[in-house]
C-alpha cells in the first residue's frame, strides 16, 4: 500500500508553480499591459522627430572684369584658349585657407559654385578678346583651326590667416603654345597677393576677384607681347 503523502519508488515528483510564482503571474501581466503602449508611443514619437537640417552651402563665384587696354596692332591669328587645369589639392570647389604652412583646410558652410581652375576660362577668354590684338579667341575645344594656345594651371588659390588682415594668394602659370610651328612661344608665372577686407570667407570671395583682376590683366599683356613672335600669313591688320 502505498502512503498518499509519498512518492512511490521509481515515479519523479511532477514539478509545478509555487503559490508565489501563481500569485505574481497577474501582476507580471498587468505590468506589461500598463508598459508596452507607452514604449509604443514613445517608439512612434521618435520616428516623428523632424530630421535634424543640414544648412546648404553659401555658393561664390569667380568673376572678374578688368579693364584691358585695347592693344596697338592687330594680328591675323587665332587664339585658342586651353582649359585650365590645378596643381595637386586645389582641383576643388572647396573654398581653401590656411593658418599654418603646408596645412589646408576648408569652409564647412562656403565653397565655389565649380573649382575656381574652371570658372578661370570665361573672364580669360572675355579679357583677351578686349585687346582686340588677335582676329579671333575662341575657347577650347575650338571647331575651327587655332594658330596659337594659352595653357592655364592654377597653381594656388587660398585665404592665409598666417597674417592679419588674412590675404588671398593666387597663382597662375600661363604658357603660349604656337600650334602651327608645335613650339612653346613662352611662358611665365603670374603672383597675386591682395589683402581681405574681412577675416571671413566673403572677405576672401572678395580678395580673390580682386587678384583675379590684376591675374588676368598681366595674363593679357603677356599673351599680347609673346604673340609678337610669332608670323601670322597676313601680318598686321591697320
């Protein structure tokens, strides 16, 4: 006979929940209840949060208009003017500066509406065509046949807090290529420096035009004086 209040040999005692864990079991449910529709909202508030605003950059261009002295003669020839490229770190839309030697940095919120070696080309052009001393400048790739090539590098163009006020230091190599002869006519580095009117990057937008200005007023008079060098078939024009 076997005693109700013992487990007979060979049978395991059958497990089971506590009065405890039977008495916890609604509050547990309650709980969970009362908290996951408030983690739901907070879930649904995050994903309504508005996406923190990037600002768009400040865009500035480079534009110059010097005034170029028309030139004594004119010459049958037509100038070609290459597109210019950059030096090594400067072939960006980047606004650029620096505040210690051999160190660039750049303006988070300005830049150049394209790299500053491309929007050389237009005022380029436009200035030599003010000398009045070639038949025709066209710029590159030009359709037609060019007797002549001016080739551009942008070899510098920075804001240096080096120094107060900061000043813009632009450099340009320019090189005259005579196309029919296959020769290089002459070349010759060009060095601006201009003082900003603001430590800022609008006081550098402003310095930049400026010695963009004086560039292109000496690129001209040195396109002009090479050109003598080299024979158009039908010479000057009165």
């Amino acid at each position: 006979m076997i005693h109700p209040n013992r487990v007979a040999p060979g049978r395991a005692m059958r497990a089971g929940p506590s009065m405890t864990a039977r008495a916890e079991l609604p509050r547990t449910r309650w709980i969970l209840r009362a908290v996951l529709p408030l983690v739901a909202a907070l879930a649904a508030g995050c994903t309504a949060l508005p996406a923190p605003k990037v600002e768009d950059p400040v865009l500035h261009v480079l534009d110059a208009k010097p005034a170029i002295p028309r030139a004594q003669a004119a010459r049958d020839l037509v100038l070609e003017v290459g597109v210019p490229r950059a030096a090594p770190g400067f072939d960006t839309a980047a606004l650029l500066y620096v505040q210690k030697p051999f160190v660039l940095d750049a303006y988070a919120t300005h830049r150049w509406a394209d790299a500053p070696a491309r929007m050389i080309a237009p005022p380029l052009t436009r200035a030599l065509e003010q000398t009045g001393h070639f038949r025709a400048v066209v710029p590159a790739p030009a359709g037609v046949p060019a007797d002549l090539r001016l080739d551009t590098e942008l070899v510098r163009l920075q804001q240096n807090f080096a120094t107060r006020p900061s000043r813009v230091e632009l450099s340009l190599r320019f090189r005259l290529l005579d196309l029919r002869g296959r020769r290089v006519v002459a070349s010759r580095v060009v060095d601006v420096d201009v003082d900003a009117p603001s430590d800022d990057p609008d006081g550098g937008v402003i310095a930049a035009n400026a010695a963009l200005a004086s560039a292109l007023t000496q690129a001209t008079a040195f396109a002009v004086a090479a050109a003598a060098d080299v024979p158009s078939d039908a010479g000057a024009k009165p």
